[in-house]
C-alpha cells in the first residue's frame, strides 16, 4: 500500500464539518459558532452537513452519517473534514462507509479523536491516506502550548515537511469546560506539571516508524476485523503505535490492550506510546500497571503520559506519517 498525503489547505479550500458520532446541542452551537469562524478567519469556506443534531447520542441514522461522510471525502472541492467532536457509536458506520470510493478519490484531510479513532484509523489502514489524530472542532478554539502545533498548521504545511513538536510539561487535571456558560473561552488552562513516562524500565528512548493508533475503547472493538489490520500497513517498516484511554477503567482497558496484542495490532511496534489519562485505576491495578501486563510482552519501549488523548493539551499525530524521536522528547512527525 503507498501511503498518500492530502495536498496542504490553502485560503479559499472548502472545510467539511459533520457530525459522524453525536452532534451538537442548542445550547452549545455558540462554541461550534466560534470555532467555524475560526476556520473561516484562515481563508477557509466552511459546510456545515445535515448530520449535526444533538438532541440525542447520534447526529442522524448511520446510513445519512455515512453517506454525509462519504460524500464529503470524495467531493473534490472539499479539502478536509472535521466533527465537532467525538461520541460513543461511530463504529456503526464502517460497514456503511464506501473505503473503495473514498481511496480512489483524491485524498482528504480527516481529523479528530475519541470516538472520530473508530474512523481515522481504519480509513488510514484500509486506503492508505493519512489522517490527523487530534483535536476536535470544538476544542480548535483554544490557543495552541508552546512546543505543540495545532491540527489547522498541520494540515496547511507542505508536504513531508518535517517538524517537531516538544510537550510543555504541564497538563491539566480538571475535564471540561463550561462552553455553554462561556462559549467563547480560548486559554487552555494547564494546572500540573508532568513529563513523560517510561513504563518498561530506564532510559532514553530512539525510534522511528510510521505513527498508528488511536483511542483505546473505540478501536478495541475492532480488534480481529479487516478495519484493524496493520499487517500490510507501510510495508515492512516498523511502527510507532500510540494508544490513550479515554474513561475505562484499568481492568477493561487491560484486556482491550491484550486482545489488541494477541490480534496482531502491536506486531510490528518499534515503541509505544501511551496517552495520559484521566481513566481511574481499579481496585488493584493501576492504569499504567494494565499498560505493561498486556503490552509489557511487547519487549519494545512504552512511554506513557503523551499529550495524545482526552487530557489537553493535545499533540496532535499524523496516521501514516513517519516519527522519529531520541532521548525524552516526542517524535517529530512528517507530513
């Protein structure tokens, strides 16, 4: 499979936002309001789909998801497609979704996380078009750390440039912000301080290979399914497989991790890396204690606490790009 990058966003593209897991309630269409003139203060036509109620768990039928999500990426005028967040049933579109019409079309930037992994995933394994894991609509208001890079940078970079994004050191521990009381909030308040965090023993860790993963309770599901499949991805060349649990807790997100690992998932990892987390602990294991059981086999690096999940800040990562990373610092990422 040649792995395929999206041309870079230039002003005057068209950005596509639907909803293709739960949409968005009345009265939070002030943030979404905010952040699609955020796109459109960057030059960009923003076309907001059909598929956006909130009212209740899913934005509209997974036949109207798929088809919205379908058309999107194979309309040639539209450059890139984001939801305005994530949700818990996306899975429901991957047999809906038409991969052979959308890996013929000229390639489409995707972005997302959380439940938008259930997508990004298979769509970067089964037609070979990179996609972003990274922040969502909603959350693109706020103002990106120091060291990070936005997704909309990302996105609107030459091809295969490289660059690198270095964590703050700090992450923050409460969850959400009000957005229906101010819908309008730009800092990203990051009240801890913490680095990276090597589970399998001492030392710097020097890697590359192409970047794969996504969140841990909604590609779980997928184990064992052609949607999952990294046994063709990218050749031969190793892999960086980044994981990060949204809310599980450690005993679910252990056996998902072991049935990603007896699947095959991790066969071809030169490290892993492993989101922090705010998922709790259970009763007698913790949540890094449930990473290295299922993974520890591995024999490969695990670093765990990246800026990779539902803890902001957010670090966004490129599925198919190729990373590489010496010493404590995160792996730059080609795009």
């Amino acid at each position: 499979m040649t792995l395929r990058y999206p041309r870079p966003l230039r002003p005057g593209d068209r950005v596509g936002v639907t909803s293709p897991s739960s949409g968005v309630a009345e009265d939070l269409r002030g943030r979404l309001d905010l952040a699609v003139r955020d796109l459109e203060a960057r030059g960009y036509e923003v076309v907001v789909g059909r598929c956006m109620d909130g009212s209740g768990h899913l934005s509209a039928p997974a036949a109207e998801r798929a088809a919205e999500l379908t058309g999107m990426l194979t309309d040639p005028t539209i450059r890139a497609v984001v939801p305005p967040w994530g949700g818990e049933m996306s899975i429901d579109l991957l047999p809906l979704l038409d991969f052979e019409a959308i890996g013929q079309a000229e390639p489409t930037w995707v972005v997302g996380y959380s439940d938008m992994s259930t997508l990004l995933t298979p769509l970067t394994l089964l037609t070979g078009v990179a996609t972003v894991h990274g922040n969502n609509l909603m959350e693109t208001p706020y103002r990106t750390p120091e060291g990070l890079t936005s997704w909309l940078d990302i996105v609107a970079a030459p091809q295969k440039e490289p660059f690198t994004q270095t964590p703050p050191g700090r992450y923050r521990t409460a969850r959400w912000d009000d957005w229906v009381r101010n819908p309008r909030i730009r800092d990203l308040t990051l009240d801890a301080e913490g680095g990276w965090t090597r589970l399998d023993g001492d030392g710097d860790v020097d890697v590359e290979g192409r970047l794969i993963g996504g969140c841990i309770e909604t590609i779980g599901p997928l184990t064992g399914s052609p949607y999952l499949d990294t046994s063709r991805f990218a050749g031969d060349e190793p892999l960086l497989v980044y994981v990060e649990a949204c809310e599980d807790n450690a005993f679910i997100i252990g056996r998902h991790l072991h049935g990603l690992r007896l699947a095959g998932f991790f066969d071809r990892a030169a490290a892993v890396l492993v989101g922090r987390t705010h998922a709790p602990d259970s009763s007698t294991l913790t949540q890094h204690e449930a990473v290295l059981d299922a993974l520890g086999p591995l024999g490969v690096p695990i670093v765990a606490d990246v800026e990779c999940g539902h803890v902001p800040p957010y670090l966004p990562l490129v599925n198919g790009a190729g990373g590489a990373g010496g010493g404590p610092r995160p792996p730059p990422g080609e795009v």
